[in-house]
C-alpha cells in the first residue's frame, strides 16, 4: 500500500514547485511579486462574449447535459473559422471537436492514440502537456531539440527529427509540434510544415500541432495552419484555444480539427469522460468566432505593447531579452553573471532580491536550461517596476553571489 501509484510514478518532481512554494512564502510576508511566471491572460473577455454567455444562461434548458463533442453550432462556428483564416475547409461532422481547453484535447488524443510502450517524438523545450500526456497514457517519449544556438532552425529540427526515428525501437507513432511556441515564441512557416507532411507520411506518423496562439503574432505574417499543406489531413491534427485568443483561459473551450480517424478517436474518449462544456460556455464561445474581430486585435496589440516595453525596460537595466515575434511569452537566456547558476536558481534570485517571479527554462524540458520564460501578464507600469528591480540585481551581482555562495556552503 504504500508505493507510489505506477501512473504517477511515471511523472517527475514538478519543477515549478520550489518557485511557487517561494511566490506563496513571500506573499504571506506582504510582498508586492510580480508575476511573469504563469502564462494566465489577465485581460478582460470582451462584453458581447460576456453578454451571450448570460443571456444563454438565463435559459433553463442550456442547464441540462450538453455535448461531449461539442453543440453543432460552435463545431459549424470553428470550420468557418478555419474556412476565414486559413481557408481550410473542415466538415463540422467529422473534422471538428470542441474540447475543454487545448490541454484536454492533447491528453485525452494522447490516451486514444497510445499503446503502453508506444514511442512519441515530442519537442524539447515544450509546454509539459506534450510529453507528459503521452507519459501518463503509458507512452516512452523521444525528445526533439526544439532550438539550436537559441533559435528554431527548420533544416537542423528535420535533421534531428530524421535521426530520432532512425534510432528509436519500437518505430515512432506520433510527432509533436507547436507554433507558435510555448515556451519559446518560436515561429515557422508552411514550408517547414510540408516538409514535416511529407516526412510523417513517409515514415507512418501521426502529427499533433499545437496552435493556441495562432492570433497572438507580431509580424506581419500570420502564423499558418499545417492543414494548410495539401494532403495534410491525412495525417495531422490540429489544435486550438479561445484562451488566448479571445482573453478567455478560465471559460475553457478549445478544438481539435483535422484527421477524421483522430477526431473520431478523441470523440469515442471524450464520450466516456465528459458531457462537454456547460451549454451557455459553448453558445458564447460560437458567438466570439462569428463576432466582430476587432477584439482580437486590440488583445494582440495590447501584447505587443507590453512586449516592447518588457524588451525595453530589461535591456535598460542590464538584460538582454529577445523580441518575440509571437505568443504571450518572452524567452530569455539567464544574463551574465547569473547564466553559472542555471535557470531554477536565477529564478529564486529574482523572487528573493527583486521581488519578481519568472518560470526557469528547465521546467520545460533539459534543453530549456540557461532560459527562463517570462509571461506578458503584467501591465506596462508594472513591466517597468520589475525592470527597476532587475536593474538593482544586476548592478549588486557580485554582491548578491557572494551572498548566495555563503549560503550554499553552509548547507
């Protein structure tokens, strides 16, 4: 009785522990932290979402059991707009499932779609629910470099990924990616996606893309879809979130879209698990993708904003940050002096002296190491008041080792 649970077992210490476990002591202390650790849109939904959500829920009937798959209007509401945004045709019926939150859909596709022992490529670094929902399902997971020398690079990623399924036994089943990428706002282009294509029909894989920030983009370009790539729906799955989109992470609704085998596999799972989202949550969500789009901008300009001035600010005080060209997240390298210590310790350094709490790279897989993720969910005033912090770190640094390297050694 008393070892471990095996699927729990399976899974590592959770990294982020010992930063939230910091955030809550100091914050019982009275401490003002300032919090780019989580990824958690602060924005408000916009009114006409709002508005439908309550008008709907005055109505006794949408308080019954709803659709595990999804009401046949918000799945109609999603193929549009696929059919707008990437114009990719999707049949409601067969290539559309609503799910709660893109995290959801991953796992549960990952618990249909995996055989105790099955082999998954997924990248590293990556948003835990990529490995982890196929750990959980009984999976062995083969990681994929997701950066080299700090960025995606498209012909070193195939080169990696060619190799992890020359060297994996059993073959692999599925690849995993995301872009843009959470955690490191990494972006690609639809050359990359029918390379990959071609290279999954090639070598009999299945591919999950994640694109829950398929509206939060600073460049010109929008990021695509790879169903986009002709023939893609042979073989792929996509998914996506109102979260970020819409300023809607606690309502959450998500989809997945794509290979009717994979959306027939996620619809038997969900059917077991769930009735789906409350009634009156799926008809505000169907009325946010047939709404005015104006909202959508304003959310992304409001990131953009905050983006350039967390680049900026940190940069005046000493730190170096990489613009991101896309997501809710900057991705940075722990600066000099600190980069010895690597990303976990940094962090508790920012917490303890600047009062200013950021997710260690290392959270998100080995090769996050020497990074840390910093969330765009502060307004600017409050962006500008940790850079004030930052800078006093990085003015005291050798100090502030000095400090730190006394109380290691006397652990």
């Amino acid at each position: 009785m008393s070892e471990e649970f095996y699927r729990i077992k399976r899974l590592p210490p959770y990294v982020f522990a010992e930063v939230n476990r910091l955030k809550a002591e100091f914050r019982a202390q009275g401490a003002d932290i300032i919090d780019f650790g989580m990824g958690n849109p602060d924005m408000d939904t916009p009114p006409h979402i709002v508005e439908k959500l309550v008008e709907t829920v005055r109505r006794p009937r949408t308080h019954r059991y709803s659709s595990s798959k999804g009401i046949p209007g918000l799945r109609r509401a999603q193929a549009g707009y696929y059919a707008r945004r990437f114009g990719v045709d999707l049949d409601p019926e067969t290539e559309v499932i609503a799910t709660l939150g893109s995290k959801e859909g991953l796992a549960n596709l990952a618990m249909a779609i995996t055989a105790p022992g099955d082999v998954m490529l997924v990248p590293n670094p990556s948003y835990p629910i990529h490995p982890y929902g196929f750990m959980i399902a009984g999976g062995t997971l083969r990681h994929v470099s997701a950066l080299h020398d700090g960025r995606f690079d498209p012909e070193a990623y195939m080169r990696s990924l060619a190799q992890a399924v020359k060297h994996s036994v059993p073959a692999p089943v599925a690849v995993v990616v995301s872009f843009p990428s959470n955690p490191t706002a990494q972006v690609c282009d639809l050359d990359f996606y029918a390379e990959l294509i071609a290279f999954a029909k090639k070598h009999h894989l299945w591919v999950l893309s994640d694109l829950a920030y398929a509206e939060i983009y600073f460049d010109d370009v929008p990021p695509p879809s790879i169903l986009q790539v002709p023939g893609a729906r042979d073989v792929a799955v996509e998914f996506t979130s109102l979260s970020k989109t819409f300023s809607m992470p606690g309502w959450r609704m998500g989809f997945a879209v794509g290979n009717r085998r994979l959306i027939d596999a996620l619809t038997r799972i969900k059917s077991y698990l769930d009735y789906g989202a409350f009634t009156p949550v799926q008809v505000a969500a169907a009325a946010a993708l047939n709404g005015p789009e104006d909202c959508i901008a304003e959310i992304r300009d409001t990131y953009r904003a905050r983006r350039d001035v967390m680049v900026r600010s940190m940069e005046q005080a000493g730190w170096a940050i990489p613009s991101p060209p896309a997501t809710m997240f900057c991705w940075a390298p722990v600066p000099e002096p600190f980069a010895g210590l690597g990303s976990m310790e940094f962090s508790k350094i920012l917490l303890r002296e600047a009062s200013v709490a950021v997710a260690p790279g290392v959270g998100f897989g080995e090769y996050g190491e020497g990074y840390v993720r910093l969330g765009l969910v502060e307004n600017e005033h409050r962006i500008r008041q940790a850079a004030r912090g930052v800078k006093k770190v990085m003015q005291n640094a050798g100090e502030i080792l000095a400090r730190y390297s006394q109380l290691e050694s006397g652990r």
